[in-house]
C-alpha cells in the first residue's frame, strides 16, 4: 500500500530552534555574472527548519535581481545548521544548482552565480562569513578530479557483476578518502565537519544504492547473482558506515539513507526475502536513540522511509505503530506533523465539515453517516487528482455505484467556484454523479482542510458507516477499492 503524506507549514516549530527575533538573520547578498546583455534574473531559495522530517514541506523565498544582476535575501535564525537549496528558473523551471547547502545563524554570505555558455547558471562561488561550507559543498558536488581511477558509482548493472564486487570496495575507499580530505581541508567546526560529511561527503550511501538497486531491480529472481549481493554487503556494511552520533539527525538525507540501510539488511537476511513493518519499526527503534531515533520514525511514518515492495504492510498494524512511535518524539517539529497525521489513522472520528454544493447551498457531510464515503479533495488542473479519478472511476466506480450503502463525496478546493465547475465539466477530476461540493472559495483555509492540515492533492480517506476512518491518505485507486469492500462488507451497528 502507498502513503500519501501530509504536510505542515515550516511556522510550526520548536521553539528551542528559534533564536530571539530581534537578533541578527542569516543574510545574503549577490550578483548572477553576466555573460552576455544586462537582464533581470529570478530564482527560488527554499529551506526547511532544523530536525524536520523530509515529509515537511520546503519554504520559498523568491529572489529577483536588479538589472545588473544584484540580489539579497534573508533567512530565519535557527540555533542549529538548516538545509536550503538555491534553484535557478530556467525557462518558467527551477533546476536545482548543486544539492542544497547548510546555513547557520551568523552567516552573512556574499553568491557570485556564473552563467554557462547558453546563460544558464550553473555554478557559484561564496565568500564572506560562513562562506568556507558553502564552497566546500559546492566542490563536493561537482565533478571529481581525472587522478581518480573512478568519478562515482552507478547503479546500472556491470557487465561482470563478480568481478566488479571484487573491486568496488576499492573504489568505495578511494572515493569516500577523497571527499574526506575534502572536509578536513574546509576549516569547520567538527559538528559542521559530521553533517556535511554525513549530507554532502557520503560514498558508502552512494555503494548502497548502488546495491539495493542491483538486488531489488536487476537482478530480481536470478538467485546466483543475489547471493553475490548478499555475500558483498553482509562483509562491508559495517565497514561502510559511519558510527553513530547525535549529528546525523540534523542532516536529512543522510537519515534517509539510514532507513534504507536497515530495511535493505532485514530483507537481504529474511529467510522469505521481506519483512513486516513491525521488524523495521522495532529495529529502528532498537538500535538508534535520540533525536535520530525521532527522525528515522517520523520519517517512516510519514515519508514512508525504509518502507519498500518487500515491506509487508498492513494498515491495522501501521495504526498500532504509528501510535506507539508517536510516544517516542519530543521534537515539537515533529510531533505537530505527527499529530495532524494521526487524525488520520485507522479507527479515528471523521471531521464532518460543511461544504457548498454546485447550487449556492450549504452542504453538511454529516448527513452522509450510515454510509460508507470515499471523500476525495482535488483541485482542477491536479495531474495526480486526475490520474486517481480517471483509474477509480473506469475500474471500480462501475462495481459501486448501485450500492445503496456507499456514496463518493467529492470535495473542489479551487479558490475560485468557476475553476471549480470546469472541473466537474471537464471530467477529468471527479464524474456529475458524485456528490460534488467544493470549499466555499477557502482552499486550504476552510475548516476541513485546517483540521487535517491538507498541504496538498489528492486528499483521500475512507470512513465507514459509524463514522471511523478505515483508510487515510490512499493514493492508488485499487487501494481505495479494496479499503471500500472492507467497510462495506463491516457488520452494521444494528446487525
């Protein structure tokens, strides 16, 4: 089963992370080197507060240079390292320029960004305070030097699977040496020095992939070669590790690859190659303490990091996790974002809101209990919204619609109602025989939205005859289908 994922505004945080707000912010001033004529240049600036879990949502800040291609911006003051990434439009598109950075309260950085042949930019330079980091990750971002027999790993399969495992851990070595003489040579503090190297500066994830890649992807089901795998990894995965430290939880990637490590090296050793959620949940919170341990669980939860095709899931079990993993976070960045998913779990009371309908009038979904519901929030010109309409309703809508105990409440959340109605006319996001009703012009901002703290489309829960929540966050229709025929199929009340 997928999970889709809720988001929350980056203003729900820890307060212990904020600094005082008449205190100096990060600042940072700059200039786009022009290669050809004078022109005015946009980019996106996003960043994300310390400790939060890769389910939050990055802010933006949008940059607009002068003519002459001078910019400034700032950023909030938190007491530990944030990561944020610059992207560069190019086109109406943002593209990433190198992998993000980490900015720390006392940065005052000037960015020279340079322009390619085609007058895209492509590189920077940084000086200033703080500015040593910054350059630091901008060269381990970029290509390495010829000297090295090799410049990364890739994950496509070697042609000679043996005789590359033979080798790579070779390779593994001499690049994970280079990228950390890269980091001793930067002059940074020692926590700074652990969390690039664990965000920026990490081979042995770069080998992981590789190997989750080869053992799940290509060389599913040829048992000879899968042995190989298991054989290379179960001798080097201690090896290629970093010993653990309270710096990795402030470095966000790097938690993700911890998730994959665990959840790779329970299925690689199963005796039924996979495992339950309930192994990789009580492994997570086995091994790791701290605010590590709060990250690896709230990203599991609601990222679904570790979680795989070879994770068993099941979303009774998930609910039961999910309850007790939420004991475990302290983090108020964390435990708001868990929180909010919570009302969404298996069991929950369903918020039964107002809505309007097509015809001006106020639409109480309270008048739906005794019914099993599919409630689904879109918002027309939503490519996943339509790619879940288009699959419920010419597959399983046909296998429901007569049965007088379930009813499809689609819920519009278009600012503007005649968006909204093109929608319905277009049937590309919902059908006419829906209930069709739509957040009266609010958005987000109506009250079912806020309760739930939907951040984004398609918002899908079912919920059963007594008003529990059976499924939240379902992003697959055959998911739903199956969710739906399990309510349906519930005994009554009365029965």
């Amino acid at each position: 089963m997928k999970i889709q994922y809720i988001l929350i505004p980056l203003m729900c945080c820890c307060n212990l992370l904020f600094a005082q707000s008449n205190v100096t912010r990060p600042s940072f001033k700059g200039k786009v080197i022009q290669n050809g004529s004078a022109r005015i240049d946009t980019f996106t600036v996003q960043y994300r507060i310390p400790y939060a879990s890769v389910a939050d949502k990055l802010e933006n800040v949008e940059v607009i240079t002068d003519i002459n291609g001078n910019f400034n911006f700032n950023l909030p003051r938190y007491e530990a390292p944030a990561i944020m990434v610059i992207k560069p439009r190019i086109n109406t598109k943002s593209v990433l320029l190198y992998n993000g950075f980490f900015f720390e309260p006392t940065d005052n950085v000037f960015i020279s960004l340079f322009k390619n042949n085609t007058g895209i930019i492509d590189s920077a330079h940084f000086t200033g305070v703080g500015a040593a980091k910054y350059n630091l990750i901008a060269q381990l971002s970029s290509t390495f030097p010829t000297g090295l027999k090799i410049k990364g790993i890739s994950v496509s399969p070697p042609e000679n699977l043996k005789n590359y495992l033979d080798k790579l851990d070779e390779i593994v070595n001499e690049l994970q040496e280079y990228k950390l003489s890269l980091v001793k040579q930067g002059g940074l503090d020692p926590q700074m020095e652990k969390i690039i190297t664990y965000n920026f500066a990490d081979t042995y994830s770069n080998w992981l992939v590789a190997i989750k890649y080869w053992y799940t992807k290509s060389y599913k089901g040829k048992l000879p070669e899968r042995e190989l795998l298991k054989k290379h990894f179960n001798a080097f995965k201690t090896t290629f590790s970093f010993p653990k430290d309270p710096a990795m939880a402030l470095a966000p990637a790097f938690l993700e690859k911890i998730a994959m490590r665990e959840s790779l090296d329970l299925v690689m050793n199963s005796t039924g190659d996979s495992i339950s959620l309930k192994t990789l949940y009580d492994t997570l919170k086995a091994k790791y303490t701290g605010y590590v341990r709060e990250g690896l669980l709230a990203n599991l939860f609601l990222a679904g990091r570790g979680i795989t095709n070879d994770v068993k899931f099941q979303s009774s079990q998930y609910a039961s996790l999910f309850r007790d993993g939420a004991k475990l976070i302290t983090l108020p960045v964390l435990k708001t974002l868990m929180d909010y998913q919570l009302k969404t779990l298996e069991g929950q009371e369903f918020f039964y809101a107002k809505f309007t309908d097509n015809k001006g009038n106020v639409f109480d979904s309270a008048t739906l209990k005794g019914k099993v519901i599919l409630m689904d929030m879109w918002a027309t010109g939503c490519t996943w919204c339509a790619v879940f309409h288009k699959a419920f309703h010419q597959d399983f809508y046909p296998l429901l619609k007569d049965n007088p105990d379930f009813v499809y409440l689609s819920v519009g959340t278009n600012r503007q109602v005649e968006r909204w109605k093109e929608g319905i006319a277009s049937g590309k996001f919902t059908a006419r025989e829906y209930i069709n009703v739509y957040t009266s012009g609010r958005d987000i901002n109506h009250p079912f939205p806020k309760y739930y703290n939907v951040q984004g489309v398609p918002f899908i829960l079912i919920i059963d005859r007594e008003g529990k929540i059976v499924s939240g966050n379902i992003v697959d229709a055959k998911g739903a289908y199956r969710h739906i025929l399990h309510a349906l199929n519930m005994p009554k009340q009365s029965e």
